[in-house]
C-alpha cells in the first residue's frame, strides 16, 4: 500500500546523508522506523489500555505474594 508523509527539510536531509552512506533506500528506513515504532505505539498504548481497566477493577490484578503461594514457591 503506498502511502506518502512529508517531512520536514531536517528530517529529510537526515534520512538522504544516512540512504546516501548505507546504500539503503530511504523507503528502507521509513518502513524499518514504521515498524519498530508501531512495536511502540502498541506496547505504550496496551499497557495504558489495561492500567486504566486496573483502575476501573475490570482487570484481575494478582500479588506476587500470591503468585508464589499458589504456585507453592514460598519459603
């Protein structure tokens, strides 16, 4: 799927000194900076999602104190 953004002139002379000493592409770099921060995105936006249902009491939190005991691994 093509998808276009601009950027602004740093960011562009950025990318074009690094496609220029790598002898990548700059689509290469845009889908590698696409993905990792997509990784990101998900990772912060998740765990924001579940903390609040913490808050809210709709997500089981369990202890670690209580980890162990079920799993029978106190001391």
């Amino acid at each position: 799927m093509a998808t276009s953004i601009r950027l602004d002139s740093d960011t562009e002379d950025r990318l074009n000194q690094l496609a220029a000493q790598t002898g990548r592409t700059k689509a290469y770099y845009l889908r590698e900076l696409v993905a990792r921060g997509l990784e990101d995105l998900e990772d912060y936006y998740l765990a924001a999602s579940t903390l609040e249902r913490v808050r809210k009491g709709e997500e089981t939190v369990h202890t670690a104190e209580s980890v162990r005991r079920e799993l029978g691994l106190e001391d």
